[in-house]
C-alpha cells in the first residue's frame, strides 16, 4: 500500500522501538522504500524504518490520541 505525506498510521508488524509504534503520522516520504513517521508517543522525532508493507491506515486521529492535560495553571 502506498501512502502518502500526512496519512495516519500505524505498524502491522513488531515495532522497532517502543516509541516507534502505535498510531504515527507520514511527514516524509525518503527516496528509499522508508517513510518518516512522527508517532504520537515521540512527536518531536521523525522514525524512518518502516516501510509500506509493514503499516496499515490508523483508525485514530491526531487529535483523538493526542494526551489531554488536565492540570490547571
């Protein structure tokens, strides 16, 4: 399956690394058969070891699993 810039996602396969898995976003798409996908569990890192053959469309949102902050300031 291709995908593209901006597509939910998420591994059908064993994650590489714990923060490299659950529902993620494509924010690059590298000349090799990788896509750079920011996971919601680290979104200031871009992973690029999975390719197309190992993700599967996210049934989440960004926004839907993104954590809530209920402290009060």
């Amino acid at each position: 399956m291709a995908f593209q810039v901006g597509d939910r996602v998420e591994p059908s396969v064993a994650a590489h690394m714990p923060e490299a898995s659950g529902p993620g976003t494509i924010v690059e798409i590298a000349d090799s058969a990788a896509y750079g996908i920011r996971f919601d569990k680290s979104p200031k890192e871009t992973h690029r070891w999975y390719v197309g053959s190992e993700l599967e469309p996210s049934k989440t949102t960004a926004k839907e699993s993104q954590p809530v902050n209920m402290e009060i300031e």
